[in-house]
C-alpha cells in the first residue's frame, strides 16, 4: 500500500490508475536497470572463463556500483515522473526496520514449507545429526572457509544482495503505480529472468555444450528464476521489507539443490561449504 502510493491493502490493486505516460517510463526504467546491472558484467574483455577469480573479483566490482547507484535511479525516476509518496526513498525500498522480525520469520517459514523436498532430500543424504550440524554452523573455521571461497561469496553473498536490491527494492517501487501490486508480482520476475539469458553468451562462448542442450538449459533457468522472482516479490509487498532476510539466503543457497527430475539422488558427502544451507 505504501508504494501503491496509499491505495488500497493487501494483495489486491487497490484500484490503482496510473497517470498518463507513467507507464512507459516505469517500464524503460526497469529495462534500462536490467541492463546495466547485467552489461556491467561484461565491462571487463578477458577470455578467462566466469568462474575464474579474477573474473568474479571485477565483477564484484562492476555489480557493486551499479547497485549503489540504483537507488539514485529510483530517485530521479520519482523526480521525472513526478511520483510522490509520503515515505522516504529508502522506506520505499523497504529499508527500515519497522516490522523487521515477523517479515523475517514468516518468509523464511514459508520458504521452508516451499523447498521441503529439497530439504528432506539432504537430510536423507547426509550422515549428520542435528548435534553435528550445530557445531559446524558455529564452528569459525567453517565459515572461514566459505568467506574464503570466492565462489561461495558470489553465489551466496554477492549475487543474492545485489540481484534484491535492484530486481526488487528498485524496480518494483516504479512498476507498483503503473500495473498496480498484483500485476507488478508477474511482471517484475520476467525482468529479473531474462537477465539470465546472457549465461548463454559465455556456455556459447566456451563451448559448454551443444547449442540445443545450452538454450534449454537457460529456458530452465529463466522459468525457476521467474517463480522465484514472483515469490520475493509478493514477500517484498506483503511484508514492505527488502528481502535482507535470511528467507532470501535460503532460496538462493536451495536453488541449486532441486532434486533431479532425471537422476536418482545422489549418495555422495556434500562439501562442508555446500552443507550450510541444511544448517541454516
């Protein structure tokens, strides 16, 4: 309600007209965000592949940037359009702390609930207890280990806090007044899934695969980023709170665990970095 400018609750549209030539404007925005959030990972010319750590070091920096800048993206929309809310930019965004534990509890319950069969899939996989598991989550060295795993800050850190702050927190404050909410929870998603179309460049570029197997690979990813999109984006309005909680660690640390639809699971050890989810 906050960011459809006082009108209506919930999870309805509340009624919402969007002025003449919002829309257009509204929608650019995102777009031109996507963008740049995704052409800033290709500042950089190297042949070296993504995974490489000086890659991911100028990425870091690259996506960095650009999400400190994405809130004066917003600002200058809001200047532009004329779009005024009685908020602060930042409590637009849903950077405050005003209910920060129920939007934190709740979400991570539900995601819970979403990624049970994942969940029970490591539990019958790996040969820990819960005793076992206590420890590891509170043992240094553990997380010594992931802080010091380049690739675990980028996909469990990095990408996570920066693809939030502009998929969600900027871009769904410039949709809500155009589309309204329950349109903006469809919307916003397809905005954050085809930004993942450009892994396609470097699996082409490196030969990682055939070209068939490739592009269903990435019309796989882009369907499950979309969901996931639509569900942090119905938690970001029905809790007001940008998702820096720990539901939006859970999915993104999950993600990569969906049980194999062609493959049995696998009774391999999980790595000690690839086991904190489970803990969490």
């Amino acid at each position: 309600a906050t960011m459809a400018g006082g009108g209506g609750g919930g999870g309805g549209d509340g009624g919402l007209r969007p002025r003449p030539g919002l829309c257009p404007v509204s929608v650019a925005s995102c777009l031109l965000l996507a963008c740049g959030y995704v052409g800033s990972l290709y500042v950089w010319r190297s042949r070296l592949p993504r995974d490489h750590p000086t890659v991911i070091k100028r990425r870091f920096t690259s996506v960095l940037v650009i999400s400190a800048l994405s809130p004066l993206w917003v600002w200058l929309w809001r200047q532009y359009t004329g779009f005024k809310t009685g908020p602060s930019l930042l409590m637009l965004m849903g950077v405050h702390s005003e209910g920060i534990f129920a939007a934190a509890c709740f979400p991570l319950l539900l995601t819970m609930v979403l990624f049970l069969g994942p969940l029970i899939q490591l539990l019958m996989d790996y040969s820990w207890d819960f005793n076992d598991g206590l420890k590891m989550f509170l043992d240094p060295r553990c997380w010594g280990q992931c802080l010091a795993d380049i690739r675990w800050m980028r996909n469990q850190v990095v990408a996570p806090l920066t693809e939030e702050l502009v998929f969600r927190a900027c871009m769904l404050p410039m949709l809500v007044p155009c589309t309204g909410l329950g349109h903006a929870i469809a919307t916003c998603p397809l905005f954050f899934g085809v930004a993942h179309f450009h892994h396609v460049i470097e699996l082409l570029k490196f030969r990682q695969g055939t070209v068939a197997g490739i592009f269903l690979s990435a019309v796989f990813q882009f369907s499950y980023t979309a969901v996931f999109g639509a569900y942090t984006a119905f938690i970001f309005i029905r809790t007001g709170q940008c998702e820096f909680n720990p539901s939006c660690f859970t999915c993104r640390c999950l993600l990569p665990q969906l049980p194999s639809l062609l493959e049995p699971p696998s009774s391999q050890s999980l790595d000690r970095p690839g086991a904190l989810p489970l803990v969490l």
